[in-house]
C-alpha cells in the first residue's frame, strides 16, 4: 500500500478490510465544413486522390506521398456538461431565495446589475474608522479556529491585515472555494480564482479548437502540397525541392507521428531532424536549406495542453478531472516545426538564426525555398486550408511579422516573377524592400542586429505586444542581461512595485531603469489586433490598476503590492502557456450558509475579462458559426458573470456594505452534492459557470509552468509557473465593521532552468529552484512537519470514534481533535508523545466528519468524503502497523 510523505492522501484499503479509505481533503475533428469560405475549389488537375490507406498499404514514394490525410470521424463537439445532476433550474422550495439554483442567481444578477453605481454620496455610504490592528475583527476567532492558525499567522494577519497560510494548500481553486462555503466562514473571492477560470477555459477551447478545427486542415494541405511535388518534375530547380521535400516530409511525420517517406529520397536527412525534433533536447547548429544555422529544438517539446500525461500509443489521453481529448503532442511538434523554422528572404543587419557574429550576406536559395513552398501551396489547392489556420490563428493570437504565403503570391504577382528559381531573387528582393519590419526577436539572433531580417514561414508566430516589449529590457539594448524576471512582467504590466523584485538587476544593469520605462511604454502604445490574447493581456492589466475609492487598509501595504505581482506572475504564466504554440516567445541577444463575502475590488480586471468574453463570443462565432463547441453560451455568461463582479468591485470602492442580493449571489459561488452509491461529489454554482466545461475544468490541478523567455547565449529559459493555491485571510475594515474573509489565492513562482530540456507541467513538479521572493512580505511561514501518522474509524457502529497514532519518535504534548461537517472542533484531547509507541484513544462519534492533529504550531487533518468513513493519514516516514489498524474494527 502506498504511503504518504508529507501530506495526507488517501489509500486503498488494506488487505484486513473490503471497505475503501476516504479521500483525504488537504488544505477537434472538422472533416469537411470551412472555417473560412473558400471563394474557388481546388482546380481538378492539382486536387488531391480521395482514397484513405494506410500510409504502409501504398506502394511508390510518389504514391505514398499522396495518400490523403485520414480525417477523423467525428465533428468537433462541446465538453460535456457533467454538472447536470448537481445543478438546479430552480430550488427546491419556490420560496427559498438563498438555495444554489439557476433562477436565484439570475434574480441576484439582476438586482446587482439594477443598483445605482452613481449613488456614492454621504448619505448614502457610511464612513467606518480603518482597524486599529488591535480589536478583534468580526468573524476573526472563529476563522483562526477553523484553521488553526499558528502564532506567526495571527502575528502576520494583526500587523499587515491579510495573510496567506503557507501549510494550507488546495489542489484547485473550486476544492478551496467549497471549503470556506462548507466551514460557513466569510468569503474572500480573490481576482486569482476568478482568472484561474479563464485561464482552464481558454485551455480547453484552444485545444478543441485545434483538435477539432485545424488539425485536420493541416494534415490535409501538407499532403496536398507533397502530392504536388511528386508531380512537379522540374517546375523548380533540384534543389529548392530537395529542400522543400525535407520541409513537408519533416512536418507530416511529426504530425502523422510516424516515418512518411520522402518524395526524393531525403528520408536520410528527415529521420535525423525528426529525431531532433522528438528529442526536443538542445539548441544546436545543423546545415540546412544551404546554410549553417541554429535550431532550438527545445520549443518542440509539448508542453501544457499538447503534453502527453503519459506515453500512450491511442489516439486519445484522460486529462485529470476531465474527458479524453485528442492528443496533441504530434500537432504541436509538427505546427511548430512549420511557424518556427524559419526561412531568411531579406538579411538586413543579420540573416535569421545566425551564431556568433553578424552576417549581412543574403541566403537567395532559402528565400526561393519560401517562395517555392508558396507557389506549390497554390498550385496544389491547399490556400484554403492554410488561410483558415492562419484566421483562426489572427483571431486568437493576434498578428503576425513575417512573409506569409498569401504575401510571398503577392510579391511573386507584384515582382513579375515567372520561373521560381534563383534568378528571381533579385526582383523578390526589390519587391519586399524595406517592408516587413520585424519589432521582436523569436529566434537565436547574432548580437548587435538591430534591423531584423524580414523571414517568412508557413504558419507565422503571432508576434503579441508583450513579446515586443521584452526586447527593451535584454542584451543588447540592456548589455549583458539576458533574460528578464517576474519583476519586469509585473513592470511592464503596470505595477510599480515590479521594481522592487529587480532590486540586484538594477545594481548589475545601470540602464535597466530607463529601458523598463521603454518596454512599459511600448505596451502601452501597442495597436489593440482585435485577438483573444490581447483581450487577456488588456484584463491583466486592469489587475495593476489603481482602484480608486475607498479600499480597506490592507490594500494600502507594499505587502497586498506584492500579492498584486503574484497574481500579475501567475495570470502572465496562465497566458503563456495556453499560448506555447501560437505566441512567438522573445529571445536575446445548502443555502446561504456563507455569513459574509467581498471580492477583490479590481474593476478594471472585471471590465477586461468582459471584454475578453465579448471578443471570444465574436471570435468563436466566425470560426465554429455552427458552435459545436458550445462556447457561444460559455462566453456570454462569462461576460455576465464579470459584468456582476464589476459591479460589486464598484459598490466596494464606493464604500458600500454588500446588498442583501450581493450576499446572497456570493454565497451561491460553490455548492456540493454527495455522490450516491459510492459515486463522487458533485458541485453546482456560479464559480462553475465562469468555466466552459464546468466540474471536468473546475477540479482539474490549477499547478502549471509556462516558458516565457528564452537567452541562446546562457542556455537557460525564464519560466513562470504556480503551484497549488493556498488559503488567504483579509481583514475587510470599508463597508462595515473590521471583519475577516478568507479564500484560496495563488502561490506564483518564477524558475530559470538550463535549455537542454524545457520543463512541462508534469516535469517540473519535482525541480528546485522556484523562487517566489515576492511572497515573503505576506505569507506566513509553514512550520515543520512532525513525524506522525493516524487513523480512525468514523462509522464504528458505537458511541465513541476509535483513533490511534503513531510518531517517528518524542513529540511532547499532541492535542487530537475532532471537526464537524463544518469544520468545528466537537471534542479534543491532548496525550503526551515520549516515544514511539501506540497512542490509542476514543472521542465521541455523534456529529463528526474530521481529525485533526495539532502538534505545537503544525497541525494536520482529514475529512470523510462520499460514504467511506475510515481515515489514514501518514507523513514524515510515519507509519501504522497492520496490527495498530486491526484495532479500529474491534
């Protein structure tokens, strides 16, 4: 049986007993429908044979290379709403206001959305005196109860007026949510759980979107565009199709994930790049398109939605807490081989990807690469699909700074350009003359090129404005940085207090101080694209806005500063890393139990996030009109749900006590219904509605990391990443009398790692040297954790609940408690720990649903979950003897 370390789990059962041990609660396919209309079909002679096979059953090269792409079978579809059992269109009771249905909480919008915002004068808002840091804040004993706070705790939350308990973890935001809700403990709705919701949404919707509307387009122009040159004969010069069989041959086997032979005989040279895309191991210089360049294999390594949880040869993986998606991982390696791999038209200062010094000289066989890839894309009737993965990216993403397709055909009309072969790279060149200006850096580039070579790609990165604003702020416009920090993201973001983190950088880098101006100013002058990423990037913003009103004290510290960045680092990374492939990255050089609630007084976040959910609405109404995605419905109550949040934000800032109504919509944020028969919970309310695939997004692990710079000089990668949120504690002194709130927050994190390897969300769990320096001005530290384990039996059948314990050694005084539904002790008793002996002891059972153990400041507990009563917890190399848990069935 599985042990512990270090926080409690839940186990099977031992071999002595049928019974399962309780859960330990510790704190898409598009076949033939466009997404863009295409004004002409293919023309017969370049169409592509219909017949699917096996790519082993052809026989030729030529025939292989033209065996169409297997579309999958089915449309894309909507997750599935697996709340239905949960959720209720009206209470049970007609009169019951306060009970988590659909109606209530559309009477308690309304009425929020109804109130005058405009009312703000005297009479209407009472002015309260700010805490004093000294009388007990209302609601205050009973959350210190309900968490056992530690002397650092109740120090930290006198002196600052908030406080985030560092030992009181919880996988998601909805877990966190549920246990305020269900403790009946006043409710801190923080802008973290409000952006985490965005964050799991837009996850799942790139990946359906991808899975369900480009895959297939890809596959199918690829192997359109192959067909075409196995039949162009000599339409180009041996060379330039060598190279652009290498190109396609590389991209299909990706995307295929298996060897597709080559049209010329280049199989040899595939395999290795294939190889070195799969390996995803280094930054490394390889001979290709008739030069000498750098290659960083480490972008194509999947990573968030495209990661494989685990190697599996089907064409599906489970995403925990979610339904099987397609995997992703060969899309992802094949999309990025063809918006990252690059071909250099005009050389400018330097040509692209170029090591160690300058070189201005042009690459004319790689330019007329591009152009010849352009050309067979027409030729061979693939335009369709490649504009509408290139809408569907601009809509999404935002724009992109190199030669598309569509604009290499425009140069060759323009150029007059007849014969794709080197002699027209002249006029190719004349034509683009000083055009394509390029404002950030996405590959290896050699120091001191200041005038960007204009590069062009199948796909194109999405150039956003914060990739363009990093530039500013490392080598060379900053000498010798050569990557930023968590410091300038909150920065150039609009939070001052960005600056405080950069405390060293600026001792080490004079010009950095200047040159932050520079890089906020260039994001804030950038030109709005009209894509969903800027949406985000303009709510992330709103975070560092000044609220103007009146705030509670807490909100006046450099501490809530600090907690500001954090949730700026995390929303960043968020941003990051549902955008890996798309976004180019910058390189160097019950009822109304809740008594109470307040959310984050941020309005212009809100405000973003609605225009966020507006522009998604337009965005998924031009690329699924049919919405078989379901997102339709998704955004717009996103945007009513902001719309509300927005609101009470203002009422906040006003001064204003929360309405009755207000209350009552808070209170509806998370309900929880006990699975039957042994099945799991289910969980209904508003903070539910703010994620697209509801429970199957909601409960999945908010922990992530996101690359968000990469230096090819030092070999290393600057990643922004969160680990599992922890439970917060607000002294709210406007509005009311001093009061305290509580509600799980993010725990950010930023980790520069080596190159070699790029960390996933899976393989980062274990590595050192995440730093949150950040954190240290409002969290309290976690004290150790004793050596202990126990368990106990809840349905016992008697009086008493039987509960034994055994520690690794002396502990002193132990004070073992019991919790009730709602997290309040029933009973306790303390025993004396000298050794490591059993402790056996029996509390009362009437009412109880928990254990906790308190050892000096450190404490741990377990609750019951569904109908499984037995208890076990182990940690710090603890364990129970087989014998010691026979005990509890006597």
């Amino acid at each position: 049986m599985p042990r512990s370390q270090g926080r409690p789990k839940s186990l099977v059962p031992r071999t002595r007993s049928a019974r399962a041990l309780s859960l330990v609660l510790a704190l898409g396919a598009l076949g033939a429908w466009p997404l863009a209309c295409a004004s002409t079909p293919p023309s017969p002679a370049a169409s592509v044979p219909s017949r699917e096979a096996p790519l082993a059953d052809a026989g030729t090269p030529h025939a292989r290379a033209c065996v169409a792409w297997h579309t999958a079978a089915s449309a894309p579809t909507a997750p599935p709403d697996e709340s239905a059992p949960a959720r209720r269109a009206t209470p049970e009771h007609a009169q019951d206001r306060c009970e988590t249905a659909d109606s209530n909480l559309a009477t308690a919008e309304q009425a929020i959305l109804a109130l005058d915002r405009a009312d703000t004068s005297a009479d209407a808002v009472r002015a309260w005196p700010p805490w004093d840091h000294k009388s007990a804040p209302e609601h205050g004993q009973a959350v210190a109860r309900r968490f056992a706070f530690t002397r650092a705790e109740s120090a930290a939350l006198r002196d600052r007026g908030f406080v985030v308990l560092s030992r009181v973890p919880s996988t998601t935001f909805a877990f966190g949510l549920h246990e305020v809700y269900q403790s009946q403990l006043p409710l801190y709705v923080s802008a973290d759980a409000i952006l985490h919701a965005v964050y799991a949404s837009n996850d799942r919707l790139i990946a359906d979107i991808e899975a369900g509307l480009l895959r297939d387009r890809l596959g199918r122009a690829l192997s359109a565009m192959h067909c075409a040159l196995a039949a162009s004969g000599d339409t180009y010069p041996l060379d330039i199709s060598r190279d652009i069989d290498i190109y396609l041959t590389v991209a299909r086997s990706l995307l295929a994930d298996e060897a597709v032979p080559s049209v010329l005989g280049t199989d040899a040279e595939v395999s290795a790049l294939v190889g070195a895309a799969k390996a995803g191991a280094a930054l490394a210089q390889v001979d290709l398109f008739g030069r000498s360049r750098l290659i960083d294999w480490t972008q194509l390594t999947p990573r968030g939605h495209y990661a494989d949880p685990a190697p599996s040869a089907d064409a599906t993986n489970a995403t925990e807490g979610g339904p099987a998606r397609p995997r992703l991982a060969p899309f992802f390696r094949a999309a990025m081989w063809l918006a990252r791999l690059e071909w250099n038209l005009v050389s400018r200062s330097s040509r692209s990807s170029q090591q160690g010094a300058l070189d201005p000289r042009e690459t004319p066989r790689e330019a007329i690469d591009a152009l010849a890839v352009a050309d067979l894309a027409e030729r061979a009737g693939a335009l369709p699909d490649l504009d509408a993965i290139d809408r569907a990216w601009t809509l999404l993403a935002g724009r992109r700074e190199d030669v598309s397709i569509a604009d290499l055909l425009r140069l060759k009309q323009k150029a007059g350009i007849a014969r794709v072969d080197l002699g027209a790279f002249d006029a190719l060149k004349a034509a683009i003359g000083n055009d394509f200006e390029r404002t950030a850096r996405t590959h290896p580039m050699a120091e001191g090129a200041k005038n960007l070579p204009a590069i062009a790609t199948l796909l194109g990165p999405r150039v956003t404005a914060d990739a363009a604003a990093f530039r500013p702020l490392i080598h060379t416009e900053v000498n010798g940085r050569y990557l930023p920090a968590a410091g300038d993201v909150a920065y150039v973001l609009g939070l001052d207090r960005g600056k405080a983190a950069l405390a060293d950088d600026f001792a080490k880098f004079p010009a950095l101080g200047a040159q932050l101006e520079a890089a906020r100013g260039v994001l804030g002058t950038a030109k709005d694209a009209g894509d969903l990423y800027g949406a985000w990037l303009g709510a992330l913003r709103g975070v560092a806005a000044t609220p103007r009103g009146v705030v509670p004290s807490f909100m006046k510290t450099t501490a809530y500063d600090d907690l500001r960045m954090n949730t700026l680092v995390v929303g960043y990374g968020q941003l990051r890393h549902n955008y890996a492939l798309m976004a180019a990255q910058a390189y160097d050089e019950g009822g109304c139990e809740i008594p109470d609630g307040w959310v984050e007084p941020l309005p212009a976040l809100y405000d973003g996030l609605t225009a966020y959910a507006e522009r998604g609405s337009a965005t998924l109404a031009a690329l699924d009109p049919k919405d078989r995605l379901g997102a339709l419905a998704y955004f717009k109550r996103l945007a009513e749900l902001t719309r509300v949040l927005a609101t009470i934000a203002r009422h906040e800032l006003a001064g204003r006590p929360l309405s009755i109504e207000e209350k009552r919509f808070l209170s509806m944020v998370v309900e929880m219904t006990p699975g039957g028969t042994g099945g799991p919970p289910r969980f209904t309310g508003w903070y539910f509605d703010l994620f697209r695939g509801r429970e199957a997004e909601a409960l999945t692990n908010a922990a992530f990391v996101a690359d968000v710079a990469t230096s090819a000089y030092t070999q290393r990668v600057l990643y922004a990443g969160a680990s599992a949120p922890r439970m917060g504690a607000f002294v709210v002194d406007t509005g009311g009398r001093p009061r305290v709130m509580v509600g799980p927050m993010a725990s950010g994190y930023e980790l520069v790692g080596p190159l070699a390897a790029r960390y996933t969300d899976q393989s980062v769990t274990e590595v050192a040297g995440k730093s949150a320096r950040w954190a240290a001005s409002y969290t309290a530290p976690t004290p150790a954790a004793a050596a202990l384990a126990f368990a106990a039996n809840l349905d016992g059948g008697g009086s008493e609940v039987p509960i034994v314990l055994r520690a690794k050694g002396a502990l002193g005084a132990i004070t073992i408690e019991t919790l009730s539904h709602h997290r309040v002790p029933l009973s306790r008793a303390v025993r004396v720990v000298t050794n490591a002996s059993l402790v056996q002891l029996k509390l009362p059972a009437r009412g109880v649903e928990g254990i906790r153990v308190r050892v000096g400041d450190d404490s741990v507990e377990a609750f019951v979950s569904g109908p499984n009563t037995q208890l076990l917890v182990e940690r710090g190399g603890a364990t129970l003897l087989e014998a010691d848990l026979a005990i509890l069935d006597k």
